[in-house]
C-alpha cells in the first residue's frame, strides 16, 4: 500500500513536472480538454437524472398495476368463496332431494311389493280406479267453476233484459184511494139525505146496495162497499140526486137506473181502451166488460187494470228478448187478474177463478195455466207462466207503484215476527222485503235438518190461519252450526 502511495506520489510529480515544461499552447489544450470533459460529465449526468425519473415513473407504473392486480385477486377471491357456499347449499339440496327419492323408491319397491302379490286384472282395477278418482275431483272443480262462471253470466244477462225491458215500458203511476167520500153543498144536505125517520137512506142503501155513512165530518159523507161497481154505481146515484134535488124513493131508483147503465157504459170502454193499450186482440165481450170492472178496483192503491195493461207489456217484451211466445204471455198477463173482478159466486184465490172463468170463455189452455199459476196456486210448468210471475212481480214492486198506511206496515212486519218468535228452538226471526218474507235463525242444538223443514211448514200454515195478507209470503229457516278449535 505503501508502495502505491509512493507510486501516485512520484507519478503525480512526473505529470507535474511534465506539465511545466509544456508549452503554454499545449496547456491551452489540456485546458480546452478539460473544458469538453466536464461538459460531457454535465451531459451523462442529465441524461443519468432524466434516465432515473423514468425508471422512478416505470416503477410507479408497476406499483400502481400491483395494487390493481391484488385488488382483482382479491374480489375473485370473495367470488370462489360465495360459489365455494353456494355450491355447499346446492349440496346439500341435493342431499336433501336424494334422500327423498331414496323414501320414494322405498315407497314404490314397498309398492310393486303389494302389488305383486295382485293379479293382472287386480292391478288395472286399482289403477283405474287411483286415475278415476284423480279425473272426478279434477272435473267436480272444473264443474264448479264452470257452473260459477255460468250463472254469474246469466244474473247479469238477466239484469240486463230486465233494466232494457222495464225501461221501454215506463208508464205513470196514479195512485187512487178506495174510499169514496162525496162532499155536500150544505150541511143541511144531511137532513134531506136521511129523510123522515130515515126513509131516503134506508131507500138508498137498499136500491143500491151500498152502506151510507153520514156522521159528525161537515159537509161530506162516505160510501162504503166491497165491490167497486156498485160502489161507483152508488157515486154517481148520490152527485144526481143532490143535482137534481128530488130526494124520495122513487126518484132514487130513477137515477140509479141511469147510474147503472152510465157505470155499464165506462166499463165497457175502460175494457176495450185496456185491450186496445196492451195490444190484446179476440177477446169476447164477456171479458172485456169484465176486465173494465177492474177500472174500479185498486190494490193497495194501484189501478188493477192498469197494472193488468202494464203486466201484458211488460210479458210481451220479456218473450220477445227470451224467443218465447209473446202473444201467449201477453194475453196471459192482460188476463191475469180477471178473477178480482168476479162476484161472490167464485169462491177461492183470484188466481184460480179467474182461470175457471176464462175456461168458460173458452180461452186456450196455455193462458189458463199462466194465469192460474201467477201466484203459485198451482206449480207453472210453461216459460210463459214463469214471465207472467215475473213481470207482475215487476209492476206491483216498482217505486211509487203501490202503497200501505205505515202504520198498517209496521204491525204486519210486528206480527210476522211475533208468530215465529212464538215457535220453540227459534232464536231471532226478521221479516224483510217488505213482509213478503220471513227468516228465522234457530238454534241448532235444537232443531236438527229435518225439524227446521217441519217448522218452515207449521209457521207457513200459522201465517195463512192468522194473518190477512195479499200475495205470497216466503217463510225461510236458517240452522247453522261452526265448529272453532284455537292453536297454540
């Protein structure tokens, strides 16, 4: 080491040495050298630096892929392990589903076991048998939806020709009572009406048949009787008499004479003017004169002819929208009341006289039947029966139609109630649509099927034996039972 040393020491004092003895161009060139020299290590050391900042950015670069890549590893790896759990639940599913079919094979090996021990034709009966309860329940569901959808359609066909026919056969209601009160000039009219001793009225009422009430109510007085001719007749009799102001016997029985055929004369045209409205052709004379007896008749204040007129339009119109026969349920509903209109000589339900009375007429048996059965006397067996029911039913319950004293409503309804109320095992009872029916919840611990269809029968029998009523009253006996269990 030592001799190196010594070495660069003598070799530095050659150089310098040499040095002196140079010339001074040659110092310039060693100058100019050195010049070039320490340019060129300026030069290698910015292109060093420049060469540095981009392995620097370059090394960044790579850092900056690293991070991306180990980010990506990262969520494939969260992936692998959600379809590493995934896979265990399909596993396990699958685990689950093989054991099934294994208790399914046991099942079917334990099966064809039995089965086995079955004859050929044994075996097909039992499969017939498991493939035909199969199909019955299928098609039991089938039918009921099918029956649901069936008559959900035909309540709203029916709805609907009901609204379009009621709608083209609008007519006004007039509302009429059945008393006939007759106003007087004077309050002395009383006194010549009743006459000495009595003799005008009791000549009044004998000739006429009716009964004059004449009490304490100023300036009028009322005639009360149960046929509306000879009540009309008697009208028309009392408003002459006191016109013409001759009151004695024999001058009543004058102007009831004339009453009589001026009475005759109204009903034969209110009969002909109703046939003619409802479009009803043929009729005898007999019926028509008996038809515009019913222009006297009222019920429950509905005109009977015009209610008569409204049902044969009202039947024609539901025949034609139905293809039914629309003359025959025409004439049958302008029939249908003609038994109101008869004298005390027919005995029973209107419906079922005026029939007998229209078989004398010699009216063809089709309407005999419909008129006979619009009240259910007897069981309809024709659709024209059936429209007849229905459009009379329509007429006498459209608002306005017809009316009753409240009071009278309210104590019908009171005593529908009272008589079913009165029958054991009866727990409430309600009368609704007006009266025409009657429900009765029973208890159920007390009255089996068969007890609740005898007491509908006796409380039925006990409303017809009690009760004043017109048309029909339903009487309906509901008997539920429910079973309730609670889980826990």
């Amino acid at each position: 080491m030592e001799g190196l040393v010594a070495g660069v020491v003598s070799g530095s004092a050659i150089v310098y040495g040499l040095y002196t003895v140079l010339s001074k161009s040659a110092r310039q060139s060693i100058a100019t050298v050195k010049a070039e020299t320490e340019q060129e290590i300026s030069r290698i050391r910015a292109e060093s630096q420049v060469l540095s900042q981009e392995r620097a950015a370059n090394l960044q670069k790579s850092e900056d892929r690293l991070d991306a890549r180990e980010a990506s590893l990262d969520a494939r790896w969260k992936q692998i392990e959600a379809r590493e759990e995934a896979f265990v639940l399909e596993s396990k599913t699958l685990f689950d589903r093989e054991e099934n079919i294994e208790r399914q094979r046991r099942s079917v090996e334990e099966e064809l076991a039995r089965v086995a021990n079955l004859t050929k034709n044994q075996a097909r009966d039992l499969y017939l048998k498991r493939i035909e309860s199969e199909f019955r329940e299928m098609a039991l569901k089938r039918a009921k939806e099918v029956e649901e959808q069936t008559a959900s359609e035909l309540n709203r066909q029916a709805k609907k020709v009901l609204l379009d026919v009621m709608q083209r056969t609008v007519v006004d209601y007039l509302t009429e009572a059945t008393l006939a009160v007759i106003e007087l000039p004077t309050e002395d009219m009383k006194g010549r009406l009743i006459g000495r001793e009595g003799r005008n009225i009791r000549a009044f009422e004998q000739v006429t048949g009716v009964d004059l009430i004449i009490d304490e109510t100023p300036e009028a007085v009322v005639i009360s009787c149960f046929d509306p001719v000879r009540r009309e007749t008697a009208r028309l009799t009392l408003i002459n008499l006191m016109m013409d102001g001759r009151i004695h016997p024999g001058r009543i029985e004058e102007l009831f004479e004339k009453a009589t055929a001026e009475v005759n004369r109204i009903v034969v045209e209110a009969g002909e003017r109703a046939a003619e409205r409802a479009n009803v052709t043929g009729l005898p004379a007999k019926l028509i004169e008996t038809m515009g007896k019913l222009r006297f008749r009222t019920s429950y204040a509905q005109n009977v002819l015009d209610h008569s007129v409204e049902v044969a339009r009202l039947s024609e119109s539901l025949a034609f929208e139905l293809g039914l026969n629309a003359e025959i349920a025409k004439r049958a509903g302008f029939l249908h009341d003609i038994g109101k209109a008869l004298g005390p000589e027919y005995e029973g339900p209107h419906a079922l006289t005026g029939m007998e009375f229209l078989r004398i007429a010699g009216e063809r048996e089709s309407v005999l039947h419909a008129v006979g059965a619009h009240h259910h006397d007897i069981e309809p067996s024709s659709p024209e029966a059936i429209l007849v029911i229905l459009a009379d039913t329509i007429s006498a319950a459209r608002p306005g139609a017809r009316r009753e004293s409240l009071d009278n409503y309210i104590k019908r309804l009171s005593a529908l109630e009272t008589i079913a109320n009165d029958f054991p095992g009866v727990e409430r009872s309600f009368a609704v649509q007006a009266g025409r029916e009657v429900r009765l919840i029973v208890k159920p611990e007390m009255i089996d099927d068969l007890a609740a269809k005898r007491l509908a029968h006796d409380v039925a029998r006990r409303i017809e034996k009690e009760l004043d009523f017109p048309g029909q009253i339903r009487v309906t006996v509901i008997r539920e039972t429910r079973m309730t269990e609670i889980a826990k």
